[in-house]
C-alpha cells in the first residue's frame, strides 16, 4: 500500500489507531540533509512524534514504542528512515 510521507499522514494514522489525548507530529527530515537514509527532498525520512496515549498505561517503553512504530508500518515500508518516539 502506497502512503503518502508526511506528518499530517502519520498524525491521522496515529490518531486512528491509537486514539492519542496528546500528538505532535514533526517532520525534521531538513535537519538531516546529507545523513544516511535522507533525501534531497528535505521531508519524508526523519520524524518526532510526541504522544501522550491511554492504550500506553501499564506498557514497558519497549511496548509503547512498538505500538506506535506497528501503527506507522505503512510508511516504514514506503522509507521512513527515522522516528523518534517521546512518550508524554
């Protein structure tokens, strides 16, 4: 399935499958220009999610990390290079 890579793609994605209280969404993928796994482009490789998520209570970090990086399957397939995950 062909997704497009953006942060207001990933925020509904999360949104959807998570139900988040809190979502932040950044697309940092300019910061890396020149990194491995970047492109020209400057957006679509590097992300930061900042999320806040009642579906996390009780879970290891290992376990919320999973369930939001199962959430963004899609676009990890399409070439996401990078997610960082801060759990709120």
């Amino acid at each position: 399935m062909s997704v497009s890579i953006t942060a207001p793609a990933m925020d509904a994605a999360l949104r959807l499958r998570l139900q988040p209280s809190a979502l932040e969404v950044i697309d940092e993928s300019y910061q890396h220009a020149g990194h491995v796994g970047a492109d020209d482009s400057g957006v679509g490789t590097h992300f930061r999610i900042r999320i806040a998520c009642p579906a996390f209570d009780g879970k290891s970090r290992v376990a919320r990390h999973r369930l939001v990086y199962d959430a963004l399957q899609d676009f990890i397939d399409q070439g996401v290079h990078a997610i960082a995950i801060e759990v709120l």
